[in-house]
C-alpha cells in the first residue's frame, strides 16, 4: 500500500514539483492549499505530469478544523510543509501576515499532526534564515541571522520544530533551507506562475523576454560583488523537489529528532550572469534597467551543499543553463495555469 504524503502549498512552485517528484518515487501525495498564490487550475497539469490522481483540500493551513479533516478523510503518514508567504520584500511590510500564515500554519499543522499521532515532517525552510553572516558558501553550522521578516518567520518555525522534537521523541523533521529554487518542469507543462508582477529573477527574466514586461529591473548594481549585482545560488526545482523526497525517506526510516540541511547548489550566480544565461536560452538580448535596491535583500548567498550530499546523497545536477532553458519553455508554453 503506498504511503499518503499531505503536501501542503501543493498547488504552489515547490510544492506542485514535490507532488510530481513524490508520484514518482510511489507515494501518493495529497494537496492543501488555500490558492491565495496559485490556483486549483494547475490539477490537470500535475495529474498528467504526475501520473497519477491527486486529491486536493481547499483549506488554509491555520484552520485546524479543515486540517483535522484532510487526517480523517487520508490515511496520511507524512507531511511535507510547503504552504505560507516567501516575499521578502513584501514580508518587510507585512510582519502580521507573516508571522499568521508562516508560524500560526505551522502550529496548527503541527497540533493536528500530534491528534492523529503522525510525526513525519519535511519542512520547506529557507536561505533567508541565514541573512547576511558573511559566510560564502554557508553551511548549516552558521548561526542563523536573518535580515527580513520572511527569514525570521522561517527561523522562528525552525526552532518551534526543534523545540517538538526535543521534547518528544517520536518526532522525525527534516528542515531543509532551499536557496533559490528556480526553473521549471522539463516537460514544460509546470512552472513558476506568480500572480501578478514577478518578484523573482526567472519568471521576471522569462516575461520580459516574452514581452510581457518592459525592462528587467535590476533590485541595485552596487552591492559588494565583483559586477554589483546580488549573487544567489539557483537551484533547479525539480533537484530540489529530489532532495524533500529524500529527506523524507531519510527522516522517516532513520532518522528520530530534527535534521537540517541546506539545498543548493554550492554555486552562485550574479544576476548579470544569469541575464546573460536567459539571453543564449531565449536567443534575444533583455532590456533592463537599474532599480533600488529591495528592502531585506543582502549581497551574497550560496550554500554548501556537503551536509546534503553526506545525509541524503542529493547534489543539484541540473545547472544555469537549464534552469534558464527549462524556465524559457514553461514561458513559451503560456508561463500560467
Ligand atoms: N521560491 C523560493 O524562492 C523559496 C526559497 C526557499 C524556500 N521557499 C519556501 O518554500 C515554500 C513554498 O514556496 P513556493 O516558491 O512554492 O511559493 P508559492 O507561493 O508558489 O507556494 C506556496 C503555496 O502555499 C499556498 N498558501 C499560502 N498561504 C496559505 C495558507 N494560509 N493556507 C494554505 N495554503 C497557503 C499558496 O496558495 C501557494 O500555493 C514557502 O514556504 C517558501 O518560503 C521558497
């Protein structure tokens, strides 16, 4: 019988690729989602790209009435977290909002989670915990600083999941810091489909070369870099989406208390080098312009990869190119749901 996998933000970027990658591997995923960023409308595309059917809950994540629910209906063993707000910039503005959907989410997942004694639990953190330490790359030993509200949420969840696990032992959470996850599915049926403006680099490099928006504007080009443009390191969504599988599997058979790894690449990328990447994919020059800089926004980020590597046996094997590639043909199919 295979396990029933609860992916929360299933309708999501990451989370749709999790779905997919979970299928895949011979779980059957379960979606959540209150489509406050994404829309049920991907169903179709994840079905046929997955391969299989997928249930899908409408619910937010803090209504643990609907939560309590989807256990019930479910025989669901695990969960992967994927639901909550990611706008760094936004988050600066918005710290109430953060806080409720980020940390009100995860302690209401969490509390249901314990009525239905399930204790298996991937959560989808992130790079912005670090903010700016000033170590290039930066491996999971760094004490986390985080420069914007979106990181501190992240962080406080982090340690609220240590916390659970330290004080009960049947406990088994991955936390895993994804660094830039960007790209699109090869197949080119699913991808990063923002509502609204594209707070991103690919989906905003993708429109602009599409035409759907003017200029690229570049968020500052006199940070401390060798071209003063930030530097971040990408990572394909779909070896993203292998390492939570992985971790799962990891967490669930071996692993009793909190594991955290980070996942990217271990190579950073300046966002004049990745314009220049998008340009050879999409075969035309992108105009751009240069803008402020973004509140929250910090010079470098990169990741050493080696603790994933060595726990998980997952590196990003997919580089620039193709997640430049992969993200111009999602656009080229219409880039939305
Ligand atoms: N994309 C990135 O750059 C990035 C990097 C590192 C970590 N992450 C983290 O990974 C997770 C997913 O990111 P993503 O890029 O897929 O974002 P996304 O916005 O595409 O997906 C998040 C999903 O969660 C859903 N959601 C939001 N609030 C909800 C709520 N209250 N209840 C139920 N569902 C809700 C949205 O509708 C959306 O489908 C986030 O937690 C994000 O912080 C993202």
């Amino acid at each position: 019988m295979p396990e029933r996998v609860l992916v929360t933000g299933g309708a999501g970027f990451v989370g749709s690729h999790i779905v997919v990658e979970l299928a895949r591997n011979g779980y059957q995923p379960v979606v959540l989602d209150d489509f406050s960023a994404s829309t049920p409308a991907i169903r179709s595309r994840l079905e046929a790209v997955a391969g299989v059917a997928v249930p899908f809950i409408t619910s937010d994540i803090r209504d643990v009435n609907a939560l309590r629910a989807a256990f019930h209906d479910y025989p669901i063993t695990a969960v992967i977290h994927c639901a909550g707000l990611k706008k760094v910039a936004e988050s600066q503005s918005r710290p109430l909002g953060y806080y409720d959907v980020n940390v009100g989410g995860t302690l209401a997942l969490a509390q249901v989670m314990g009525e239905a004694g399930v204790a298996t639990l991937v959560y989808s953190s992130a790079a912005s915990v670090y903010g700016d330490t000033g170590e290039v790359p930066v491996d999971e030993t760094v004490a986390p600083c985080p420069s914007s509200v979106h990181g501190r949420t992240k962080l406080v969840v982090e340690n609220f999941l240590r916390d659970l696990a330290q004080a009960n032992a049947n406990w088994r959470i991955g936390v895993l810091r994804g660094f830039n996850p960007s790209g699109a599915h090869s197949s080119g049926m699913m991808g990063e489909a923002p509502r609204g403006p594209a707070t991103h680099l690919l989906p905003q490099l993708a429109r602009v070369a599409a035409g759907e928006a003017a200029d690229l504007v570049i968020c500052g080009d006199d940070w401390d870099t060798p071209d003063g443009t930030c530097i971040r390191d990408y990572v394909h969504v779909q070896d993203l989406a292998d390492a939570f599988v992985r971790a799962l599997r990891h967490v669930a058979s071996r692993h009793n208390g909190t594991l955290t790894v980070n996942l990217g690449s271990g190579a950073g990328h300046s966002v004049l080098e990745v314009v220049a990447e998008f340009e050879r994919a999409c075969g035309r020059p992108i105009p751009r312009v240069i803008g402020p800089r973004r509140p929250g926004d910090i010079a470098r980020s990169c990741a050493n990869p080696q603790q994933a590597a060595a726990k998980l046996d997952w590196r990003a094997t997919r580089g620039l190119d193709a997640i430049c590639a992969d993200a111009w043909r999602w656009q080229r199919n219409g880039g939305r749901y």
